[in-house]
C-alpha cells in the first residue's frame, strides 16, 4: 500500500515550478516518470501562439531536478524565440530526461517518453538534441506521431545547424572587420560534437585558424586529424589569442570568469544559452565592444531542417533559408550597434514583436 500525506501551506510556500514559470511566462510544464523503465523527463512548453511547441528532447545527468528543471524553461522560451525570428510557425517547447546518456538508454524507456509526448495531443513536437541519436526517436515515434528530424524523412539537422551558424559569423566578421572573409581569422570551437565538426570543417575549408576543446577525447583526436584543427585543453579555450569565440556545446559559458579572459572581438556559436545571465552578461559584451551573435538566431538551421519536414518543403528550401541567417545576424547586429543596445536584447525584441502581432503577449521591453 502506498502511504500518502496531506500536504499543507508550509510544504508550498517555496514553490519553485509555478514561481520559475510566471518568471519565463510559460504556458505548461509536464513532470514524467515511469519507475519500471527508470524514465524522469521534464517537457516544457512555454509559447504556443505562433504554433505547436517544437523543440528537441536532451538526456543529460543532471546534478538535481531543479537543475534540470532550470535548463528546460530556459531552452523551452530560447525556442519559441527561434522559431518566431526565423519566421516560423512553431512555438517554443524542449524536454529533458534526467539520466546517463551512455548507460541508462533502453527502447522501453523512449517509448514510455513517447506515451508522454503523445499524451500531449500534438501541443508538443519533440526531436533530437544532446545526447539522443536517430534510433532513439524511432522508439519515440514508435508511440507518437508528434516526432521530427527522423532517419529517411528531414534527417541528422547538424550539418544545417552548422551552415547557419557558420554564415552568421561571416556576418559579424563583415560587421567587425569590414569584410565576411574568415581567411587566416583565428576561431576557437569550444565542443566539436556532430554541429561542431561541420563547422570546423566550413571554417578550415576557408582556410581559418581553428583551435578546438572537447571532453571527448576521441571525437577531438577525430577532428583534429580530419581537419587540422589545433587541439587545446578544456579550460584553456578561454585564454588562447582569438578573433571568434564559438561556443558549441553546453550553455552558460559567457560569464564572470571567463569575460574576464577572453581576448575575442566576436562571440558567435551554435550553443543555446550562451549568456549566464542575460541582461547583465549581454550588457558587458556590449560595453567590450564584443560582437555577439544571439544563439537562437544563430543556431536556427536545425529547426528550419524539421520544419521543412513538417510543411512539405524541399531541402533546397530549407538550405536557402538557412542561408538566410546571415542576413537576419547583420541585421540584429547592426541595429545593436546604432542603438547601443545588446544584441540579445534586440533579436528578442524582434521575436516577441512577431509573436505579439498574432497573439497578446508580455513584451519585455
């Protein structure tokens, strides 16, 4: 028998998830868990008005679920701006499951995800992201139908994510040096995971200096064998003599510390949360006279790859408007720069004015 208890005012007075989403203003949040296959996940989704919430799932070994909790909300509302800049019709959703990505995976485990998802009635579109491959949404997709990115229709979204963030920092090489030419330009990729090495490989192909950092030993030796990329070492990454810092795996890492260290005049990487904290790191990128790429409009062609999918459009499409990005960087940058305003402060604006005009919204300005 299961004991319960009553709970009272003083077990909720420290409400952390309705407090957190008033904070980021979202819609709805769904806590999954499935003791038989070992499945907690968390999907969130924050801002429908544009559309269903599309937004890959991430298995990660959190420390604790408020962690966890913490980087959902925050990639949940990063995707509803994404989608809104890149004038999609999708809103912003993302999941997470709480686990060990190398040893924890089973079928039963993502097809009970699936159940989860599909209970959802279609609000939420789930697909790849950290730690998912292919074969691990097809279990999904054997559950639901509201799966994105699999293997035979849109496929791996890493080489258009890439592109986009690749052609993004061309725009703010134009921006801060006069010239898109990455030629003899010194890039530091900091992670070279599946988007990571594509981009390495763009920027080596045009003959730019690359140094590379990763916690994968083998996919760096990989990388640097490929493409002769100069490997450096974890923490390092931060001190080398750079043009472009690129941020390619986990967020948060434009923060105290290393905004003291790095000698960078153009930030642009295809990591989402790439500021700690917004308003106050954003606000010293600027002051720096650091070019900042926001990530969610640099890191779009993923999500333009699956929307593809979803509406029926060609790869050519897909790759035309990934291509797109380099317009839609120079712009928000340009305008960051005449206003004396952050970057990331600009490119929401642009999102949420979008999503105003069709549904009521908080704007933040």
């Amino acid at each position: 028998m299961i004991e319960t208890r009553k709970l009272n005012a003083e077990d909720l007075k420290d409400n952390p998830v309705i407090a957190a989403m008033g904070e980021y203003d979202h819609e709805q949040i769904l806590f999954c868990n499935d003791n038989a296959t070992g499945l907690k996940a968390i999907i969130a989704m924050h801002n429908t008005t544009l559309g269903p919430a599309l937004g890959g799932t991430r298995m990660w070994m959190y420390n604790n679920e408020v962690e966890a909790l913490n980087d959902v909300m925050r990639l949940s509302r990063g995707m509803t701006y994404k989608n809104s800049i890149s004038g999609l019709n999708l809103g912003g959703g993302k999941a997470v499951i709480i686990g060990d990505s190398k040893t924890m995976k089973s079928e039963a485990l993502f097809r009970r995800f699936g159940k989860f998802v599909n209970s959802l009635g279609g609000k939420y579109i789930t697909a790849e992201d950290v730690g998912i491959s292919p074969i691990d949404m097809t279990y999904v997709n054997m559950e639901t139908d509201h799966v994105v990115g699999l293997p035979g229709k849109s496929g791996d979204p890493s080489p258009i994510t890439a592109l986009g963030t690749y052609v993004g920092m061309k725009a703010c090489a134009k921006k801060q040096f006069g010239n898109d030419s990455l030629a003899g330009k010194k890039v530091a990729v900091q992670g070279v995971g599946h988007v990571g090495e594509y981009l390495v490989k763009h920027l080596r192909e045009e003959n730019a200096e690359v140094y590379i950092t990763d916690i994968d030993q083998d996919t760096l030796k990989h990388v640097s064998e490929t493409y002769g990329a100069k490997v450096v070492g974890l923490d390092e990454i931060y001190d080398i003599d750079m043009d472009i810092y690129a941020p390619c795996a986990l967020g948060a890492t434009v923060n105290d510390d290393t905004l003291q260290r790095l000698k960078c005049s153009i930030i642009a990487g295809s990591a989402n949360n790439q500021l700690a904290d917004e308003v106050k790191h954003g606000q010293v990128v600027l002051d720096k006279g650091i070019i900042y790429a926001p990530d969610f409009a640099l890191n779009a062609g993923g999500v333009i790859n699956v929307y593809a999918e979803l509406t029926d459009n060609s790869a050519a499409w897909a790759l035309q408007k990934a291509e797109g990005i380099y317009d839609t960087i120079y712009e928000i940058i340009a305008r960051s720069a005449n206003e004396n305003i952050p970057a990331y402060a600009i490119a929401n604006k642009v999102a949420e004015e979008r999503i105003a005009a069709v549904g009521k919204v908080k704007l933040s300005y």
